[in-house]
C-alpha cells in the first residue's frame, strides 16, 4: 500500500481525484438539466460545468503556475477540453442513440452512456493540461 504521502505528491493521482470530483459535477447537472432540455444539449452544458470545476480544481491541487495568468491558461485549458468535449459527446451519444438500443441494453442507458463518454479522456487531457494549458512560459 503506497503510503499517503506519495500518494499526494502523485500529480496524475491528484489529476485523476480532482477531475472525478468535476466528472460528479457533469454528471449531476447533466441529470438535472435532462429535466429541462435533450439528452445531446445537456450533455454539452454539463460539460461546461464539469470543465469550470475541473479548471478551478487543477489549478489550486494539481498544476503549477504557468506564469501566463488565469485568462491565458483557461484558454488553453478550454481547447484541450473543447477536444475531450467531442470525445465526450461521441462516446456519450454513440452509445445511447447507437450500441444500446440495438442490443437491448436500457438499465439507465443515458446515464451508463454519459459515465462511460466522461471518464474516456481522462489520459490525454491530463497530458494536454500538463504539457500545454499549465506548461511554463
């Protein structure tokens, strides 16, 4: 058992804790805006949400200071996402509208779908947001 100190000064662990605390954040709003809009657009927006929260929580536990300021790295933090929102969204939506109705598979289908379409990029966005939204100047 790796002692809980490594396990803190593990920057892909705390990439990975932190954006399961964002993933809850899309999860539930996206929950909650199916109530008011589609499936497609409220996967979307829930994405957005989880993406602010994601932002917020690197910066403050997982990466260092780029030396470019907040604006600059939300920015580039916005393009890495807005790469993993396709990934997102075509995992997500392929699987409701596309795998799951073909084979029977209707247990909370939306919500298994967006799970699956959430936790997809977990890999490249860390190496995107370490090597180029939070990369030094």
């Amino acid at each position: 058992m790796m002692p809980l100190k490594k396990l803190a000064d593990n920057q892909f662990l705390r990439f990975a804790l932190t954006g399961g605390v964002a993933a809850l954040v899309n999860l539930a709003s996206r929950y909650l805006l199916n109530h008011y809009m589609g499936f497609e657009i409220a996967v979307a927006l829930a994405y957005l949400l989880g993406m602010l929260t994601a932002y917020a929580l690197s910066r403050l536990f997982v990466f260092s200071a780029s030396g470019r300021g907040v604006r600059s790295e939300l920015a580039r933090f916005t393009i890495v996402n807005a790469v993993a929102l396709v990934q997102v969204w075509v995992i997500s939506v392929g699987l409701a509208n596309l795998v799951f109705p073909p084979i029977g598979f209707t247990w909370h289908a939306n919500d298994i779908a967006h799970l699956i379409g959430v936790i997809s990029p977990v890999v490249t966005s860390y190496f995107g947001h370490r090597y180029y939204s939070f990369s030094s100047r």
